[in-house]
C-alpha cells in the first residue's frame, strides 16, 4: 500500500477520543486508526473471553435504490441476492470478469428496492467506481457513495450481547447471525446487525457521525465491569486470521479467484448472470490449479506475508497472511500452494527470515467459537 502523508490521512468521528484513550495510531488505507490501545494480545483475548469495542467507520458504505435494485445487485455481486428479505444480510464479492476479487462486500436489503453494501476502506473508490459501471446497464438503479452518512462500531465477543441489551429496546434475542434490526442504541438511532469480523458473537452498529462519540463512550462504560475493551486494528487482524477469514488485498485481490480463495461458497451459482460468472463455471468444471490453505508452523517461528513456500527444493507458493495468534498460541497462516499440495497433513516448508521452517496443512478456521451448551 502506498504511503499516505500524515496531514493527508482521513480520520473518523471517533478520532480524538482514541487520542485520549492513549491509542497508538497507524495509517491504514488512507486513515489514521487505532492499531492497539492496552496492547493487541490483551485486546484479543478479550475478545475471545469478554468483549471489544472496534471503530470501523473507516468502511466505506454504497446505497443502490430503485426499481432495478435487485438487478443492479445481483450483476454486480457474486452471491444471490434473491435470497435476502428487508433485515438480512448477506457476505458477497465484486468480481471481475476472469473471477477474480475486486474485493469483498456485505449486502444488507435495507427495504425492497433498496440495498446497503459495506466495502473496505482501502477500496472505497475504487469500489464506488466499479459499481457504478457495473450496474450502468441495469435499467433505475441508483448507486450512491453514502461513506460519510455512517459511523461503524462493532461490538463483538461472548458478553456482547449482554453490554449491548442494557442500552437498546431491541430485543436482541430476535436478532438471528447475518440480520438487523433498527432502533436506538443509548438513544441514539442505530441500524444493529448481528455480523462481525472477529468469529466471535457480536453486533456491528450503524449510527449517525456526528453521534458516534455518544454510542462509542456509552458502550465503554457500561461494559467495563463485564471485560470490555476498546480494540484496534492489530487484534482486528489476529482474530480475523485465527477465525480463518480472509483480507481483501492480501488474502485474495484481483490475481486470486473466489474458488481459489475458498469462497466457492458466496457464488450463486443458479443466477443467471454476474460479472465473472462464465470464468468461475468454468473453473469450478474444471477444478483451480491452486487452493488458499491454512496452514500451522512444525518448527519454533512466525511466517509472514509474501514469505515463500517450498515442496522440496520447489517454490511453490506465498504466505498471504500469518501470525501467532494470541489465544491459540500457535503460528498459524493462510498460503497459496498448487491444489496438489492442499491436502490436510502435507507438509510444506516456508523461508521465514532465511530460515526453512516446517509447517503442516491444516483445517480453516484455526479458531471456532463454542457454542452454547457445547463442552468449553
């Protein structure tokens, strides 16, 4: 990612109070966010144990509207929007037309005809532009940038709920994973939806800029006696990668299809059409010549983004992302590795720092949170 200059960075509207929260702050794509504030291993287990409180503004939101919406969506996304109903959500992909990733998207029906489209900060315009191109053909549909109509908070973690229902009427119980609700949050107006980036139980809340502050302090206090802490971009990206999801832009980007990503899954595959969709038939009829796998490391070390990967004496792939993951004290990672080597069990080998370190295929995701009533 290119460098941004200090005094060019975008902030969000809960910028000063990370400043006072003591953050440490880095750029990223464009912003100045928090990376941590306690310390990213704190941060996540707490997560994992309790709760924790992420400032997500910096994700850009699209508004498609009109009569052709549904159209305009089912073009330009690669899951099936037919299957959303006003309050459901759905995690989809803009693809382009070899079946690559322009990047990933949530799709909210907010109502009929109407539709919200959550995407990565670092894609904002370039998003912004695809879509509209995309949907150019699609008969009313209007595409709008509505990025700065909205703060995101998420809320995530097992005590969630629990710090959350103090402050809203909403009856979160009837909030089911991948719905939303409306109502208000510490009376402010919030849209609550039951998603998260964490693989934890959470809500991620959608609430008017200039509030945010309210929202943000409000939560933080009522849930300090239950664990809570305010999190940044650091635990964001370990507990994204314990919980096996991938990251636009590193995990897959436009060089990577959605079935070499493993994300088969987010294709509607009985739509008519959608931009990709011939490229990814037929790549799925034909099986990719390489799969994104997890994999956790034999030999004592952390592999990192873009390290190597050998069969042998053979390079043979690259690590897209790896760490060791605070609650599982493991060295995990996800890598790209040809669909022969994909198996669980194989053992690859991964140049970390000169070193040729071990590691073992493994099952995705490397974290999953227990269920309830399910053995601890």
């Amino acid at each position: 990612m290119a460098h941004t200059p200090a005094d060019t960075l975008q902030t969000t509207p809960l910028h000063a109070r990370h400043r006072a929260l003591g953050a440490r702050m880095t750029p990223f794509g464009g912003w100045d966010m928090p990376l941590q504030y306690s310390g990213i291993a704190e941060e996540h287990r707490a997560v994992r144990t309790a709760a924790g409180l992420f400032d997500v503004s910096h994700m850009g939101e699209v508004e498609i509207a009109g009569d052709d919406a549904l159209a305009a969506v089912q073009r330009i996304a690669s899951n099936d929007a037919r299957k959303l109903e006003p309050g459901r959500a759905q995690y989809s992909a803009l693809t382009t037309p070899a079946g690559t990733v322009v990047d990933d998207v949530l799709v909210y029906q907010l109502a009929a005809g109407h539709y919200l489209l959550v995407i990565n900060a670092a894609n904002i315009a370039k998003d912004v532009a695809w879509i509209r191109k995309g949907i150019g053909a699609a008969g009313d549909a209007v595409a709008v940038n509505a990025s700065s109509r909205y703060a995101l908070i998420a809320l995530q973690g097992p005590r969630a709920a629990a710090i959350l229902q103090g402050l809203t009427a909403v009856e979160l119980d009837g909030v089911a994973y991948y719905t939303f609700a409306n109502g208000e949050v510490a009376n402010v107006r919030a849209t609550i939806s039951r998603t998260g980036y964490t693989g934890e139980d959470g809500f991620e809340l959608f609430v008017p800029p200039a509030q945010a502050d309210t929202v943000w302090s409000t939560l933080l206090a009522a849930g300090g006696s239950e664990g809570l802490l305010p999190a940044g971009l650091g635990a964001r990206d370990t507990l994204r990668l314990e919980a096996g999801m991938r990251l636009s832009g590193q995990d897959m980007d436009e060089t990577t299809t959605l079935i070499e990503a493993g994300l088969g899954w987010t294709v509607g595959w009985e739509k008519a059409s959608f931009v990709g969709r011939e490229a990814l038939l037929e790549q799925k009829r034909t099986g990719p010549a390489r799969r994104l796998v997890g994999f956790e490391m034999l030999d004592r070390g952390i592999a990192r983004h873009d390290h190597a990967v050998y069969a042998g004496a053979d390079r043979v792939g690259r690590v897209t992302s790896g760490t060791l993951t605070p609650f599982l004290q493991k060295a995990v990672g996800m890598a790209y590795v040809p669909v022969e080597l994909a198996a669980r069990d194989t053992e690859l080998s991964i140049d970390v720092r000169g070193r040729r370190l071990r590691a073992r295929v493994v099952r995705m995701p490397f974290y999953r949170r227990p269920r309830e009533g399910s053995a601890p």
